[in-house]
C-alpha cells in the first residue's frame, strides 16, 4: 500500500505520522527540533523556510 503523497501544506507531525522514517529524513536535512510542540502545527514549507532548507528538494526525498 502506498503512502499518501507529501505535500509542503502538511505539518511536520502529519508527516511523521504517515512516514516515520522521515525522521531520519528532516534531521539529516538540519530540522533537529522534531520534538518542539511547533513542529505538530508547522508545515514542511515554513520549516524549511526558517531552516533555510531548499524546499523542492527536500519534498523530493521524503516522496521517494
């Protein structure tokens, strides 16, 4: 069974929840604070904003 498809609107908990070797994933592209309690209402795309984490690409690798 597939998983839904990752989008930048979902939260950072919405992802993890649907994939949870995404934690690997957003730590190795420098998101450390997963646990912080705005990372259960942050979307991927302000994430990687306040990150400075090249969107497209990180979209890319959680997909794949």
């Amino acid at each position: 069974m597939n998983s839904p498809k990752i989008s930048p609107e979902m939260t950072i908990a919405e992802v993890i929840k649907i994939k949870p070797e995404a934690v690997k994933i957003l730590k190795d592209h420098g998101m450390h604070c997963l646990g912080c309690s705005i990372s259960t209402a942050e979307s991927l795309r302000a994430a990687a904003e306040v990150h400075g984490i090249e969107l497209e690409k990180l979209i890319s690798v959680l997909n794949s």
